[in-house]
C-alpha cells in the first residue's frame, strides 16, 4: 500500500492512498466463494455453481462491495501509519477504480490539532469567600414565606401586592383585538405582568367596580400591530384579595419536608442548602473564568467537522428543551456556531490539560461529590447507591471531577486574588460582558 500526505491547510490534509490490484482481487475472490456457498442458481445444486457462472453473476457486485471495504479498511490503516488523528470522517475522490489496476483514491479530512496548554500565569482569578449569615438566613425565611402566598378576600380598595380577579376587554379606536380580552383572570398589582400602566390604573378599585383605563403598549411590543399604540381596557374588578404570609409553624415547614426539630430544625436545613448553593455558585464563578483564562491564553484552530457536530447537539437539545413542530435541521447554524466553537475549543484545551498533566479522577472526591449531591433528598444512602450501580452515571461524575482537577490545576498556576463579600453577592448571577 502506498500512501502519500499532503497539508492544505493548518488542519486540513490531502491523503492519496494506492491500494496494489493483489490486494483487491484477493478482496474479490474471497467474496465471490462466499456467495458460491450460498448462491441459488436454476440448474445447479447450492454450493455446486461452476466458479465461472459465480462470476459472471455477482463479480461487478462483489468487486463494489471490496472496493468499498477495502476504501474505508486502508483508510484507517494509513492515519495509523502516519500518525494523523482524523477529526471527522473523510471526504473520498476516487482516482484509479479499473478492474485489473490498483486502487487509488485521495481522503481528504481534518485532524485535530497539536498543541501545548500555556499561558497559566497569565490567567487572573478572583476567588469570592463569604459565609451564610443569620441574616441571611432570615432573609431566606422571608422569600421562602412570601413563596407560599395565600390571598384571601378582602372587602377594602386594591394595593399593591394584592390579587384582583378581574375580567376585561381590550379596544383599540373601539375595535376589539386579539387576545385583548379574557374573563376571570388573576392578577397581582405591582407584578409587572400587564403592559405599563393596566396595573397602576387598578390600585384604589373595588370588587365590584369597573374601570376603562388607557394603557400604552410599548414602542418594542412584540406584536408590531399594538406597538406604541394607546388601548382602551374595559375592566371589571370581580374581587380583591390580600396576601397572607403563612407562618413558621410545623405545617409550614412540613412544605419542605421537614418533620422534626421545629423552627430550629427548620433554620438549619435552611442554612445547610444555602451552604451548599454558596459552595457551588463560588467554584462555578471561579471555573468560568479558569475556562475564559485558558479560552484567552491558548488561541486553538479548531476542526469545522467539530465545530459542525457540535451544533447538531446543539440544535437537538435546543428542539428538545422548547419544543413545537419543527426539526433539529430546521434551525440556522449560524445561532449556534459561537456556543459550538467555544465548547469544542474549552474540550480539546481541558484534554490536553488532563494529559500534559497526567490527571486521573480522584476516586475520594468522586464520592464526596456524590454524598453532597445525595445530602439534597431524603433518603441519600440510596441515592448513592444507585450512583455507583450506573456505570454511565459515575462516568459523569468522574468527568465533572477531573473538570474540577483541571480547574485546580490551574488555579496553582495563575494569579489568584481572594475576595470577601456578602453571601448575597456571591450567588447572584455573573454579570455578562458588556458589549464593545
């Protein structure tokens, strides 16, 4: 077999293969004894056909289908012989496919690039330190109360906060329009689900009363037609309700599941998951810029076929995560190539990591993660049970470990500043990048 490699660009090679004629008539002739055990031929027993009437039957047939094993058998055998790592699978142009000459074809395909992970000292890394407060904790409690809201009806004028069971038909130059209109409808005053102004017009109403108020849809409505235009609302307020926090009492902790150990109890299973939250919102804070330190410092040209596969996934979880009639296909590329690019890019830079550094996941942490993820139910005995009973779960497990090896790796190496600040601002969301 000869093979010759041609690099038409940083990461695209140009591989001509010449397979010699022995090769593929043995290919052929191996082929073509097969079908002689099998083949029925009026006029002769099975296994007893003349080679000769084998041939001339089934040879085009048998010598298309080597030709094909043949193409993807030595394909595979010359990348090993040179030592190319293919990123996606070839594109092949026949050259030589005459019956009674060698085979040659040329395979054109990317390969994955080769590169050093470098630049670590130049990564900068601030790493926020806070702890969960009793005021904290307090706070929580609030939320926790106000999320189980019950409203119950009053016979006073509407504030805000409270929910009106309204009906209500919308006009615009005294035309109704769709989806103006319903009966029945909750709504709570000051909740910003209205366009600006139906909710403010309602404070100060009754049950019982009705209202024409003239709210303005905003200039960037999403239905062009209302967009900027003033309505006439006709609303009829059916009954005015008054928020209840619930107390904190064992029915109400029994929500959550808790049992025993009374307010106390309650406030420390509280504090616990908001440890837990802390823990995880400060080590996804840090990996996010570990990983935009390693995107920054390590410039990667990454294969197309990559970057191609990985907005297929992207597409499918996109059609999967929203649903409606339409096909993974369906949706344009271009939506997705920057997320695909960059998650193609932190895989190879995060693998080569895990090899220039010889990582392997450390089994105690392994567990560690699983009994925190399991501290979360009631019963997590059982749930780390069933972990280490699913082979492809502590697969995953084992790969978020190694991430987080890496991530350590790194953080030996770059320039890390420790912040303090209030648990508050630990867990809010990062604030995105501002555009230039």
């Amino acid at each position: 077999m000869q093979v010759s490699v041609e690099s038409t660009s940083a990461l695209e090679r140009r591989m001509t293969v010449g397979v010699p004629v022995e090769r593929i008539e043995t290919e052929v002739n191996k082929r073509l004894q097969q079908t002689a055990r099998r083949a029925k031929v009026p006029g002769f027993r099975p296994g007893k056909v003349p080679m000769s009437v084998i041939r001339q039957r089934y040879e085009d047939a048998a010598r298309q289908e080597a030709l094909g094993d043949l193409i993807q058998a030595t394909f595979y055998e010359a990348v090993v012989e040179q030592k190319l790592n293919p990123a996606g699978a070839p594109a092949v142009e026949p050259k030589s496919f005459e019956k009674g000459k060698a085979l040659e074809y040329v395979a054109t395909f990317e390969v994955f690039p080769e590169f050093q992970v470098s630049g670590f000292d130049t990564i900068a890394i601030e790493r926020l330190e806070a702890d969960v407060a009793d005021s904290d904790v307090d706070n929580m409690l609030d939320i926790l109360r106000k999320q189980n809201t019950r409203f119950e009806a009053v016979e006073r004028a509407a504030e805000n906060g409270d929910q009106l069971n309204i009906d209500f038909v919308g006009k615009i130059d005294g035309e109704a329009f769709a989806g103006g209109s319903a009966k029945g409808t909750q709504l709570v005053l000051g909740s910003g689900r209205m366009i600006p102004g139906f909710e403010d017009a309602l404070v100060g109403a009754k049950a019982g009363e009705e209202r024409v108020i003239n709210p303005v849809f905003p200039e960037d409505y999403q239905n062009l037609d209302l967009a900027g235009k003033t309505a006439e609302f006709t609303v009829t307020v059916n009954s005015v309700s008054a928020p209840q926090l619930p107390e904190l009492n064992d029915e109400f902790f029994a929500l959550f599941g808790i049992k025993e150990g009374g307010l106390e109890g309650f406030r420390a299973e509280v504090r616990k998951n908001m440890e837990r939250e802390l823990r995880q919102a400060i080590k996804s804070k840090v990996k996010n810029q570990v990983m935009d330190g390693l995107l920054a410092a390590n410039p990667v040209e990454v294969p197309k076929a990559l970057i191609g596969n990985e907005v297929d996934r992207l597409r499918v979880q996109a059609v999967q995560q929203f649903g409606g009639n339409i096909k993974p296909d369906q949706l344009p590329a271009e939506l997705f190539e920057e997320q695909a690019k960059r998650r193609v890019v932190l895989g190879l830079i995060v693998a080569e990591v895990v090899k220039q550094f010889e990582l392997k996941p450390d089994e105690a942490r392994v567990r560690e993660l699983i009994e925190e993820m399991a501290s979360a139910y009631q019963e997590p005995e059982q749930v780390v049970a069933w972990y280490y009973k699913n082979d492809q779960q502590m697969n995953e497990v084992r790969s978020v470990v190694l991430e987080e090896q890496v991530v350590d790796t790194v953080l030996q190496k770059a320039n890390v500043t420790d912040k303090a600040v209030s648990y508050e601002d630990a867990v809010k969301p990062a604030e995105a990048p501002k555009a230039d």
